[in-house]
C-alpha cells in the first residue's frame, strides 16, 4: 500500500493466499558445439552453434483487497483479519526453439608496411515462440449465475489455507504461434602499427 507517497507493507510476506494449483514450472533444455581452426598465418575461424529449448508453464492467483463497489483501503489501519482479499486468475504458457550460429575471424596480416589486426563476425540467430500470455482461466462464455467462483476469497486471518482451483487446464485455450528471425552482422574491427 503506498502512503503518503512511501510503500508501507500491510500483510506479512510469509504469507501465502494463493491456490494449491498455483505454480510456476521452467524448464531449459540446451546443446552446444564449437570448433577452432587455425590458419598458417596467424589467423584463427571459430564457430559456435547453439540450440535450446525453453518452457514455461505459470498459473497463479492475483491477490487483491475486496471492498464493496465505491470503496477503497487507503489507510493501513482499515486491514484486520477479517478483511477479504479475492484471487483472480492468471495464466502464461510459453515454449521457445532457439538456434544461434556465431562465426568469428582475427588474424594479422602485413601491408603498406604497418602490421595490422582483424576481427570479423556474423551472428546469425532464430527463434521459434509460442505463447498464451493473456488467458484468464475462467470458463469460456458469460458468467452462469449461481455458479461458484472460480477462485474462492479468502480473509487476511486465514493464510495458507491452499483451497483447490475448481477451473484449470480445461479453461487453457490453444496456444497461439509467433515466429521471429533475425540476423546481423558484427562490425569489422581492424588496428594497425608499424612493424
């Protein structure tokens, strides 16, 4: 809650209001090559390609202080225990194919009478994305009257009650595909000296 400008904490962070069915799952799969080869004249090709796979799979509950409609909590001494907080529903789905090739070139070389460094590259990366970052996790159509709440209230008094989600991966809707590439090329950096 912010105060007079100032962020003044109302409920301990220890405490947790969300759903059982709330979670967070990540996961990152990933493989890499390199390989080096070397000129005779001093210059030296290294290439490296990468590929991963990423997941993330996010359903959580957003805590916030119920009041009646043209009310609001502006002041920490109107939350007690029997303050209601609502949870509503939030989903994001994420699965991410990347492939990156990086090729980098440095070597020395004469002319003009100057010694002179090079170093050259392109990166080259492509990336494969599907997300859902907008679903709300309630059943599709409009609300049925008389139906339980998707995510039943809770009180600022009973933390840690991990009542269950009576909605969840039946709401989840297809996941929409996204695709973007892109390309680029490193500057050329060269530096010479008398030898």
């Amino acid at each position: 809650m912010i105060v007079n400008g100032k962020i003044v904490p109302v409920l301990p962070a220890r405490n947790y209001y969300g759903l059982t069915s709330d979670h967070l799952d990540t996961s990152a799969r990933y493989v890499s090559a390199s390989h080096v080869h070397r000129f005779d004249h001093d210059g030296e090709l290294k290439t490296q390609l990468r590929h991963g796979r990423f997941e993330r799979d996010l359903w959580a509950s957003v805590i916030r202080f119920s009041t009646p409609p043209g009310t609001t909590i502006t002041d920490p001494s109107q939350v007690n225990d029997a303050t209601v907080l609502s949870r509503a529903p939030k989903g994001r789905i994420g699965i991410s194919n990347t492939t990156q090739l990086a090729s980098d070139y440095s070597g020395k070389f004469n002319w003009g009478g100057r010694q002179h460094h090079l170093l050259a590259g392109v990166d080259i990366y492509q990336e494969d994305a599907r997300r859902a970052n907008n679903f709300t996790g309630l059943p599709p159509g409009p609300p049925v009257p008389g139906a339980p709440p998707s995510r039943p209230n809770t009180s600022v008094g009973s933390p840690n009650d991990r009542l269950p989600s009576t909605t969840r991966a039946a709401t989840r809707p297809s996941t929409p595909s996204t695709r973007a590439t892109s390309a680029s090329m490193r500057r050329t950096w060269c530096r010479s000296r008398p030898r």
